[in-house]
C-alpha cells in the first residue's frame, strides 16, 4: 500500500507504476471517491461544531427558546447519523482500492509485459559436459527406486511427489544445510506453520489478487500459505518497534501450498511445480531507509548465490520487468538454476524488495532516532526450495553408472557419503 498523500501528490507516478505493471485500476476513481471522502468528513465535522455550539446555547436559553433549540440539536445529530453509511461505504471502497495500488518499481527496473523480457544480469558456474547421455531427474529417481509417482497420485493427485530412500534424505539433508548456511551468515532460524489467517496475505500482498493461489479449509477461518513470507511478514503486525530492534533477518522453514491455478500443463511431469513443498525462506524488515535496504537486497541475493555456489550448480541471475515483478516489489531478481534435460535455466529463487509497501498493509512501525514513528522496509528471497531444487541437484551431479555425486558441502549431512544411490 502507498501513502494516500504520496498518491495525491504523485498520479502520474503512480499512474505509470499501474501501467507498466499491467495492474487493472482506475487511479481517477480511487481519487475521486477520496475526494468525496474528505467534503463528507469536512462535512460531518461542520454539523458536529455547529451542534456543539448550539448545546451550549441550551443553558443560556430562555424557557421559550429551549425547545428550539433541543429539536435543533436533535436534527442535526439526524443529519449527522444520516452521513454515516454513506461515510463508512467510502472509507471501505477507498480501502479496497488502496490496497490494489501498486508499488512504485525502482529506477532500474526495465519495462516489460512479462518473464520473457527479463535481463539476465550474469551467469556463475560451469554447465556440466557430460561423456555419457544425461538422464532426466525422474529417470534418475525411477532409476534408484527414488520415487513413486503412481501410487503417490493415486493418493494425492497431480502435482504431488513422494521420494523414497537417499532422495529423502538428499531432501532433508539441502534443507539442513541452507538453514545452517543461512545461520552463519547471520539470519535466525524460524520454523512456521503455514496455516495462517486470511489478513496475514493482505499484508504480504497476496490478496487481492492471487486468492486462486490458496488453498482455503472448508469451515475455517485458516488459509494454506504459499510462502512463509506470509506469515513472517505479519509476526509483528500493528507492533511499535525500536529503531535498534532493526534490522530483524530470518531464515524460515515452512511447508508451503500452492493451488498452482492457471499453469495447467506446465511442468506436469516430476518435481518443478508441486502442490505442497518445503522451503527455507530469507525474510528481512530494515529501517526505512533506501540505502540500506538495497544493501540487504544484496546479502539475501548473496546469500542465495552462495548456497547454489556451495551445491555447485549452475545458475544464473535476472532482473525482473515491471510486467513480472508483481505490484508490491521495487526491485526483484530471479536466480535461475541450469536444468540440463531441459537445455535451460530455470527459476529457483526470487528475490525481492518492497520498500514499505507491505508493512503499511499490516502496520509495521518503528520509532526512529529522533521519536517518530515511520513505516519499516521489507525485503525477501527463497533460501531453498524442494524439490524443486532437487532437479538442477540429481540432473547436473548424476554420474555415468546413474549414481549421484554428492556436493562436499552435503557431505557432512549424509554421514560423509560420497555418492547416493547404487549402479543401474
Ligand atoms: N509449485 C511449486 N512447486 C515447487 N516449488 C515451487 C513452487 N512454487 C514456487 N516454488 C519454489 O519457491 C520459490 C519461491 O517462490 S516465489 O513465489 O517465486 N517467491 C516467494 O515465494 C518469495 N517469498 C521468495 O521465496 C520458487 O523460486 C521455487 O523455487
């Protein structure tokens, strides 16, 4: 959410953050009703002076006077409750419409209609060459036993994964080690549940907007998150913080669920787009200060960089387009894993900064050095994520005989083993 004065001061800014995010709203109706809002409040408020005014004139009235005046008091408290629905209908429409307000992208952030516009920024790593004919990562599971994607769909539809033996523990072994990673580069451990109530994705920005994403629970109140930037992002919601409380980072583990509506037909087969998975997310609320953010917006990125780096794999990072990047970031980057069955770079992690878009949504404030109370700046990236960072880890680590090298980085997670899985 934008600061309505800003909004007052800015449409033409604001207008082109609408439309070169391709966000469906008219900023002219969010002004006028706005506009209505105030002659109605100033209007209230006339009423209000005016039958102050005229109750203190009952004690000094006359016995013949009194009357009047008390029908006149009366009339106008009439005229005043008489506003209030209409006062109430506009501060909700307003609301609605505020939240539906884009962020305003950073200066460097391109323009474009959508991910195929991206600008990749750079490439790290060496694409493997391999002496034999790669397998996919579903062959490679199938292969060693991994995997039972029948019987699992049977049990759970599509979109669902079980894996079965060294996979399981590859699995727990990335997420064990990105948290542990994320710990030493100074962020605390959170592990979150990922039911969660239908504010806290308001207050990320989720809704509305992207309701079809979510799984909701007959009967409840409780929502499935898709992120644990979710939750994190509403721990302290309505909270005054201390400016030294700031910066506050974490490294949270959750389940996450995605209904995945609208991808029907991509990425149907195996590990990439999944309705339930695991992921360690980075999650960061700073001062509200643009400098410093961007700088964490580095570390986290850093952060994310170094992980893949350490499972030594292939990668490269993307600025987003306006047209990609979702109308609560400034700024966001991609980092995309090489996925050798499929020849590309696939996305593994998103980074993101947010200004103090989503803490106006759940009312993160801190005291600053000089007492005054200012919105805080968030930012978020994807630490790890299975499985689907399993397929660009099976894929580009697999050996001629279908076994499995295991990154050193991995090694001391599975009893110092060197290789997963058995000759096929
Ligand atoms: N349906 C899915 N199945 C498997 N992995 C997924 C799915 N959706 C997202 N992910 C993983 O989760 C990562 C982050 O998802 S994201 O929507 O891009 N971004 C976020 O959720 C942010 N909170 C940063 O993590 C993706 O890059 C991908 O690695």
């Amino acid at each position: 959410m934008l600061d309505l004065k800003f909004i007052r001061e800015n449409p033409g800014t604001v207008k082109h953050a609408i439309e070169v995010k391709g966000v469906n709203l008219d900023l002219d109706e969010l002004l006028r009703i706005d506009r209505e809002l105030v002659e109605l409040k100033q209007r209230v408020e006339a009423l209000q002076t005016e039958r102050n005014a005229n109750a203190r004139q009952v004690p000094k009235a006359t016995p013949e006077e009194r009357p009047g005046l008390i029908q006149k008091g009366k009339d106008l408290a009439e005229e005043i409750k008489g506003l209030e629905p209409q006062l109430r209908a506009h501060e909700d429409a307003l609301r609605q419409l505020l939240l539906r307000v884009p962020n305003i992208p950073h200066p460097s952030v391109p323009v474009g209609q959508d991910d195929s516009e991206n600008v990749e920024l750079r490439r790290e790593g060496q694409i493997p060459e391999f002496s034999f004919p790669p397998l996919d990562h579903v062959e490679l599971l199938e292969r060693q036993g991994w995997a039972d994607p029948e019987r699992v769909a049977r049990v759970s539809g599509s979109r669902s994964y079980l894996l079965k033996g060294d996979a399981v523990l590859l699995e727990m072994a990335v997420l064990m080690f990105a948290m542990d990673f994320l710990r030493g580069r100074g962020l605390t451990p959170l592990s979150t549940t990922a039911l969660v109530r239908p504010e806290t994705f308001v207050g990320s920005g989720h809704f509305p907007g992207g309701e079809d994403q979510v799984y909701k629970i007959e009967g409840e109140e409780l929502m499935l998150a898709g992120t644990a930037e979710v939750p994190v992002n509403s721990l302290y919601a309505g909270e005054q913080l201390s400016y030294e409380q700031l910066p506050l980072a974490y490294a949270a583990i959750s389940a996450a669920f995605r209904s995945e509506a609208g991808s029907a037909g991509r990425d149907v087969r195996g590990l990439i787009r999944v309705h339930e998975f695991r992921k360690v997310e980075q999650y960061v609320m700073t001062r509200a200060d643009e400098a410093e953010a961007l700088r964490w917006f580095g570390v986290i990125l850093e952060n994310a960089e170094g992980l893949l780096r350490e499972l030594e794999l292939p990668y490269r990072v993307v600025q987003n387009v306006t047209g990609d990047m979702g109308a609560g970031k400034v700024l966001m980057y991609d980092i995309e894993t090489w996925v050798p069955s499929e020849h590309k770079y696939r996305e593994t992690h998103s980074c993101s900064y947010l200004g103090d878009w989503q803490a106006r949504r759940t009312g993160l404030r801190y005291r600053d050095e000089h007492g005054k109370l200012v919105y805080a700046h968030t930012l978020n990236n994807t630490g790890i994520a299975t499985p689907r960072i399993l397929v660009p880890l099976l894929e580009n680590h697999q050996q001629a005989d279908g076994t499995i090298r295991v990154p050193e980085a991995l090694r001391p997670y599975l009893g110092g083993r060197e290789v997963l899985g058995v000759p096929v």
